[in-house]
C-alpha cells in the first residue's frame, strides 16, 4: 500500500554566518548565503484530509512558522553560541547592525534537524496532530544541502 507524501518549498532567505570551528577553511570568516529548505510531510494515519491534502500550505502564513523562518533566516547573522567573538556579534545586536541568532550548533546538518523540530513542534498542537514533517532538506545554495529525517 502506497503512502502520501507532500513538499513545501521555503526560499529567499538571505543569511550571513560564521563557523569559527572550521579553522581549515574559509567558513571560519563570516560569509553569506541564500538558503532555502525543501520540507517534506505526511499523514501520520496515512489519509488525506477533507480537501484531499496532507497539509494546507496556506496555513503556514497564520500558524507562526512562516514568520519563524523569516525571523530566524531572513537577512540575519548565525553565530554559533561558542563562538569566541561572540561579544562582538553581540555588539552587532546591540547596536543593531545585524539580527544576530545564536545557536546551539552551527551547520546545515543541524539547522535542518532545527527547522525539523520547530515543524512538527507546531504541527503536532494543530488539527490533532494529524501531520508531521518527516524530512527537512536544508539548502546554503543549489550545490550544498544536509537533510535530516526520521
């Protein structure tokens, strides 16, 4: 028995970002990227909905996530919480130079496992918990992504 699966592109996100842990390369200097996430969904019970959806895209716009992804990618700055400049990344906030995130761990592998969690967070309080996120495949441009699932 066939089961449905539906995906949602998010794009247009542009983000600048330092991983101070890649000495090696030239990820240790704050650089910029595009991202875009192509997120995967289904049914935990394996129907579709009253309208013949796994999940109305249009909710996106009213339940917080579409404004989570724009407050957390959209024209920000991704330092990872150890970094040892963060003092000044938090000038940059202070003084409001940039959005400033910091996060627990830096990298497309885990901002995917990130936008994961957050998904099926708020999609699990929503019409019963019918639907859940079961792939995030997080893009810093078209030739490098990191995919999470379960």
């Amino acid at each position: 028995m066939g089961k449905f699966q539906s995906t949602k592109i998010f794009d247009g996100y542009s983000v600048a970002l330092r991983q101070h842990k890649a000495q090696h390369s030239h990820c240790c200097m704050l650089h910029g990227y595009s991202f875009y996430f192509h997120i995967t969904f289904a049914s935990i019970d394996g129907t579709l909905d009253e309208t013949n959806w796994i999940q109305d895209y249009g909710s996106f716009k009213h339940n917080g996530l579409k404004e989570w992804l724009t407050e957390m990618f959209d024209h920000t700055v991704l330092i990872e919480q150890d970094d040892p400049m963060r003092p000044l990344f938090e000038e940059f906030r202070q003084y409001k130079i940039g959005k400033v995130h910091f996060l627990e761990k830096m990298g497309m592998e885990s901002i995917a496992k990130m936008v994961f969690d957050k998904f099926n967070d708020v999609l699990s309080k929503q019409n019963g918990g019918r639907v859940k996120v079961i792939r995030v495949e997080a893009f810093e441009h078209p030739k490098n992504s990191a995919i999470y699932s379960e």
